[in-house]
C-alpha cells in the first residue's frame, strides 16, 4: 500500500485549523502545533513498523500521542488509566508490544521492553509526518469480570460512523465524560478531530461542577457520557446554565427517566442515545427522545450495519466491527455469518425493542433469571429518584433476594423517604413479575461508577 492510500488521524486536521484546540485542566494545544511540533522529542520515527502501548497518565498526551503515531507505528495498543498492573505483563506479551511511549519511564526502566520514549508537551523538535502504513488500534473490554480483551480495530472502522454522518466542517467544541483511551471517548475524540472542531477532556475524579464549568468556559457545544454520568451531573445541580446543543448517552441502557431528566435540564438541545460497544462498533443512533430503538433498525441494513436477534441477544455485522480479538485462547469475535454477539440482551414489545440487560449481567432469584437493568428502569422512573442499583443479596431461604439502592433526587425529600419507599414497590408490583420486586429499598447518598462510566455493580 502507497502511503497515500489511506488517511492517516494527522490528515484529518488540516491544514487550516485556525483556533481548534485539544485540552484539558491544565493546557490548550492549538492543532497547528500538534501538526508541526512533536509529543515524542521528535523520536516518532523510531517506532515504525512497531507495535507500540501508550502508557500515559493524562489524556491530553494520549491524544497527542495517538495523532502522531498512527500511520507511523504497526500497531497502538490504548492502556486506560484503571487497568489493573496485574494484566500488564499478559496484555504486553499478547499484543507483542515492543516499544512504550510514556510519561513515566522509570515505571519501565526494568521491564523487559526494547524501547521507551518519554512523551510531553509538543516541542519545537523535528517530526517525521509522512504516512507509511495503516495503524492497529488496539482496545482494551471493559466492564467484564477478569482479564480485558484486546480487540482490534482500523481507522477506517472506527470513523465509519463518523464519516457517514458527514460530521466535517461543523465546527463544533465536543466534550466527553468518557476517558478517551476507552471505545466510547475515542469515538467522541475522533469525530472531533474528522468533524473539524475542538475538543475538551475531562479529568478522572473531577467533580461535575468542575467539569462542567469548564465546559462553559470552553464554550462546549456537544457532550457525551453514559447514562450514569449524566445521573450524577443532573444530581449535582452544575447543569444550570449550561446550555449544550447536542447531547448524547451511550454506554450503558438509557431508559426514559434520564433522557426525560435530560430533557427538562437541556430543552433546546438535541438529546438521542447512541447504540456501541468495544467489539460491535458503532451501531445505530436513536433521536426521537425514546427509550430503546425501533423495530424496523433490525434486518435490513441501514447505513452499512445489519442487525439481528438471536435468542433474544442483539448481534451486529458491518464494516465498522473490531475485525479481530488479539492474544491466546481467546473465543472467536464474529459468527460464521460475520456478525458480533454484543450480549446485550433486547425484548420486542410492539413495534419497538427494549434493552433488558447484559446476558452475563443476569442474577439468579431462586432459579430464575434476573436482569437488574429491567428493575433499575422501573425504580428510575420515580420522579424523586435519580439513580438506583438493583442487586441480590444473599438469602437462606430463595438462595437469593433483590435488593434496590436508591439515590433520591433531594436527600430524604423533607421526610417523605418512608412514602417514597412504599411508592417505589407499588411501582415494582405493578410492572414487575414478583420475584424480580425488591425485597428491601435502601436509600443511599450517592452510588459508585467505575471509571469507564457505568454503574459499578458488586452484589452483597
């Protein structure tokens, strides 16, 4: 392949850029110097045809980093802040890492790596720019017990979606709540830089004041985050007089209490969820302010990407799908027919499908199957909640009972939590089978998110 054959993530920003910025906290890096300085002391040429892990403690310098080396390194391998260093060493020897690019060295001065190179702040150091080769991009699973998974991606695939929305020459200022070295930040990260616009980072443990003051002194235009950073910023009254044009959920189920919340908070944006994962890639967006997505999405392909139902669980075929899993004794990614299993499981009511759960999500209530998500959705749909988090818990009886934690919209609403309670499980009765209805409601001040930004979820 001709090095012009392809566009490289550099290609896409420019040459005229004038004002566009990435940044975070700290700094604003205009794109003309990203263009024409060096992240990496103008040793990028050093990892050609390397397979090379971008270990870096901010994500102002991941983005640097990504945008030099892709069509430059053989392959990058993204190490998001909360990998456990326990997986490092299997991780390294599966992706066949030879070279990291870091902000700490002295982490790897006696690790058995052939190169390392210091990334920091763009410097008026020498680059080399030429587009050699098509860049592996390598993804880490999250939200799975044990190991993650590296999956394996292109340029081509992760902007598809982009790309056909025809993002380019808007000009937008994106922001994310998402760590952009995960699936559902990258996407936003890129269709900033293919788009033609800005972008700023979140910081990890940043209160939502914090980050979204910020947001309004950048002048942010689109924001993205799952459903339960969304909860906790519309908790956290910072919302007021933000006033984004474009608001998008994705990552976890978004059921029709926080767009509806969403909706009150932001009347004049334009508010949809968007349907991704890691290994499907970007699937479908819905806009129409509803839970779930329309029955006619499935079957016929709509914007390249198929979809069907089988045994209840969603799968996904399109150009857009991670095309590999990398390391050992690793399951196969897609079926025969080309299609990913998300494991997300979906019910058909009407003429449109629901999210009910992840099939490895499911709890267990005395031989019946649970999806604490179907529970969570009804509890959430209280006008005093905000965030609730169904799990079991141990009983001598059934083996297992449903336990709801709930977080209220003020505190204990001036007393009222008892008939709140009581309110909750009529909710429950009414729309639940019996075995799925709480045994027990416990208000609590605030629940856990890990840090890709879904409902922490550890069972008592």
């Amino acid at each position: 392949m001709s090095p012009r054959e392809f566009f490289a993530l550099r290609d896409y920003l420019g040459p005229e850029i004038p004002g566009r910025t990435i940044s975070d906290a700290r700094y604003a890096i205009s794109l003309t110097n990203i263009l024409s300085q060096s992240c990496l002391g103008g040793r990028a040429g050093e990892l050609s045809s390397r397979a090379v892990l971008l270990a870096l403690s901010g994500q102002l310098l991941s983005a640097l980093a990504m945008i030099e080396l892709d069509g430059m390194a053989r392959r990058m391998l993204l190490c998001p802040p909360d990998l456990d260093p326990a997986h490092l060493d299997r991780l390294i020897l599966d992706a066949g890492i030879d070279a990291v690019v870091t902000d700490h060295p002295e982490f790897w001065k006696d690790r058995d790596i052939d190169l390392v190179i210091e990334a920091g702040l763009p410097s008026a150091s020498g680059r080399r720019t030429a587009t050699e080769r098509p860049t592996e991009w390598l993804m880490l699973t999250s939200g799975t017990p044990g190991a993650p998974k590296i999956v394996k991606h292109t340029l081509e695939g992760l902007s598809g979606a982009i790309v056909a929305d025809g993002t380019r020459g808007a000009a937008a200022i994106w922001a994310t709540f998402y760590d952009i070295r995960r699936y559902g930040g990258l996407q936003i990260f890129l269709r900033a830089v293919i788009g033609a616009g800005s972008m700023v980072l979140s910081e990890p443990a940043e209160a939502p004041a914090d980050c979204v003051a910020r947001f309004k002194a950048r002048g942010v235009t689109h924001v993205s985050g799952t459903p339960s950073h969304w909860r906790k910023l519309l908790m956290s009254g910072s919302a007021a007089g933000f006033a984004p044009a474009y608001v998008r959920l994705s990552g976890e189920i978004a059921d029709q209490a926080v767009l509806d919340g969403l909706r009150l908070a932001f009347p004049a944006a334009s508010i949809g969820h968007t349907y991704a994962s890691t290994e499907a890639g970007v699937g479908f967006a819905v806009n129409d302010g509803k839970e779930g997505f329309p029955a006619s999405f499935v079957g016929a392909s709509r914007d390249g990407v198929e979809m069907r139902v089988v045994d209840g669980s969603l799968r996904i075929r399109s150009r857009r799908t991670a095309y590999a899993y990398v390391g050992q004794d690793v399951a196969a990614l897609i079926d025969s027919d080309g299609f990913v299993d998300t494991g997300d499981m979906v019910e058909l009511r009407g003429d449109r499908y629901y999210f009910i759960g992840r099939r490895g999500g499911i709890i267990n209530i005395g031989g019946l199957k649970v999806h604490p998500e179907e529970i969570e959705a009804v509890i959430n749909a209280h006008a005093e909640v905000r965030m609730s988090r169904a799990r079991s818990r141990k009983s001598p009886i059934t083996g297992a009972i449903v336990v709801a934690d709930v977080v209220l919209a003020e505190g204990n609403c001036d007393g009222r939590s008892e008939a709140i309670r009581n309110q909750i499980l009529e909710k429950c009765r009414a729309a639940l089978a019996p075995h799925k209805v709480p045994a027990t409601i416990r208000f609590v001040a605030a629940l856990d998110v890990t840090a890709a930004g879904k409902l922490a979820r550890a069972d008592a």
